[in-house]
C-alpha cells in the first residue's frame, strides 16, 4: 500500500517513523517522552491525524535500553509548530502530560544527514543492504543491494523489512521455487529485488498505492541495476491500491505475495490476496505487530490460507502462509 506515512505502512526504518520529504526551507522536530506502548499504539492508524492536510511525520524510538519503557516521540512538521499542533501532538503521548516539548528547527541541509545517520549496513539472510553513505564494501558472498533512505519506507532497518528479507532466503533454502511473484506496498522496492534475485527468472510485479514511492522504486532498479518490464527476469512497477489495477489482475494468479504493509489492510486485503494466490501459493504478511498476528492470520484462513513460518523480530512479526491445494 502506501509507502508515505502515516496511513498504510509501519511508520519507520529501525523505529517506528522516519522523515520522508524535507520541506524545502527546513523542518521542525518537536519531542516528548513515552511509554512502549504509546509508541505501539503510534505505529498504527491515528484517526486524529487522518483529516489533518499536512499531518506531522512521527518517529518513535527507544533512547536507552536499560529503560525499556521510556520511549521517545519525535513529531516532524514543515512549519514552526503552533499552539494547536503542539496540543495535537501531546495528546498522543499522555504520559507526557505536564512535560514541555523540546522544538528544534532542522536545516534543510541536515536532512541528508539526519535520514543517513544511524543506518549501518544490515545483514538478513544472504543479503546485504546499505544506503549510498555507507564506506563498507560488501562481502563477496552476499547480495547487496543500495537504497539511500529518504522519501519511501523499506531500507531494511526496520524489522518488517528485516523480517521480509529473512524469510524469503529461508524460503529459497528450502528448496521453494516461485515463477510469478508480487510485492505489495513495495515502497523503495527491496523486497521485489530480493525476490527477484533469489528466483532470476521469475516474473515479478511492485506496486504501491503512491506514485513516489514507484518512482522511488524505479530509481533504485536503475542504481541496482534491476530491469524493469513484463518479462520474466524483470520487474513491472505498478501504482496501485493494492492488486487494483488492470495489470496486476492480469497477471494472476501468483505463486508468492508479499505484503508488508499494516494489519488494518491486511485484513481488508484478505480477501483479494488470498484470491490472488494460486493453490499451493505462498503469502508473506509484514508490518503488524505481535498482538495483531493472530487476528491478521485468522482472517486468511477464512481464505484457504493456513500458517506455514513465522520469524518474529522485536515485536514485529513476519508470517508466511500457504494456501491450500485443491
């Protein structure tokens, strides 16, 4: 689905939010404390924001380890923050009430920096994934791949993506073989690309609800050296709620699916990605968190869809289900 938040994807690479656009003069960070779970709760749909035309960007984070429940809020805006956003803000993070925020102005040329810093080469499975900044080389043995962080979700920093990554090598180390796959909410289309080399003559389709962010994609094809198109060996990028586009129903059924988005629209996708899926057909579902795996889960196997592998990274869980053969 969407790869700008906060509507449709986990707000975040290596947290739970991240600064996509910078605004041409600057931006504004304002912070309050909070607890672990008002950053849960912050990681899924806010109605408060959702009427909101330009909505603040939020980045929850956890500042000390040996404090587990004392997280961070940070809010990103465009504009000096005014009264009413400050008040919009602090009402997400009640624990914080009586706190004063700390409101910093960030310089437009401190955006490269800020959406680089902290975000070390990551390593899942056998591949390698850094941003452009990065002055490791990667190992001989691995796939490495290159997406610069910045205006769509899906470096691999955080643990959805992680997750994805991971259980896609485990998939291909057991043997699985996949002739017509789909990334869904692709983002910066990283999970396409590791699809895509782990199975080379697969066709392989990227969609997302946001055309920036299959721009985005189409950009790291050309810096990873991806081939775009119908063709096997190639990916097609597609701008589209979900599978809701002409081309995408005609390329069904597929025989992998992978979905990280958030649990709300992947229970409202069930039905149309458990239809898509041909029997047999594997399902990778990312983005929930652990206390929604079961709800997620239950409604695809109103679907066919049975639970086949889980890997669980912090508290985000990564499924892969199968679909029943006939």
């Amino acid at each position: 689905m969407s790869a700008r938040p906060p509507r449709d994807e986990p707000k975040g690479d290596g947290i739970t939010g991240f600064p996509f656009d910078a605004p041409r003069e600057g931006s504004w960070k304002l912070s309050l404390p909070c607890t672990k779970a008002e950053a849960e709760v912050l990681a899924g749909d806010l109605p408060q924001l959702a009427l909101l035309d330009e909505p603040p960007v939020l980045m929850t984070s956890e500042p000390d380890p040996a404090a587990p429940d004392a997280w961070r809020l940070d809010a990103y805006v465009e504009a000096k923050p005014d009264a009413a956003m400050i008040a919009l803000v602090a009402g997400l993070v009640p624990s914080a009430a009586g706190t004063p925020p700390v409101i910093e102005h960030i310089p437009e040329d401190d955006w490269v920096t800020l959406s680089q810093a902290g975000l070390a080469p990551i390593r899942a499975g056998r591949f390698y994934v850094r941003t452009p900044s990065s002055t490791e080389v990667p190992p001989e043995d691995m796939i490495a791949f290159t997406i610069e962080a910045g205006r769509a979700f899906g470096t691999g920093h955080h643990e959805t993506t992680t997750g994805c990554l991971t259980m896609l090598d485990r998939m291909r180390s057991a043997g699985l073989h996949f002739d017509d796959i789909v990334d869904v909410g692709t983002g910066t289309g990283l999970l396409a690309f590791a699809a895509l080399r782990l199975w080379p003559r697969a066709r392989v389709a990227a969609s997302d609800i946001d055309p920036v962010a299959i721009d985005v994609t189409a950009e790291n094809c050309m810096v990873n050296r991806v081939a775009v198109g119908r063709g096997r060996g190639r990916i097609e990028l597609v701008t589209a709620p979900g599978l809701a586009h002409a081309r995408l129903r005609a390329r069904t059924p597929y025989d992998l699916i992978v979905a990280n988005i958030l649990a709300g629209p992947l229970i409202e996708l069930a039905p149309v990605l458990g239809g898509a899926l041909a029997p047999g057909g594997s399902l990778i579902l990312a983005g929930l968190l652990d206390t929604q795996a079961d709800a997620v889960t239950a409604a695809y196997r109103r679907q066919g869809l049975f639970a086949a592998d889980r890997i669980t990274l912090g508290d985000w869980p990564t499924l892969r289900l199968e679909k029943a053969r006939r």
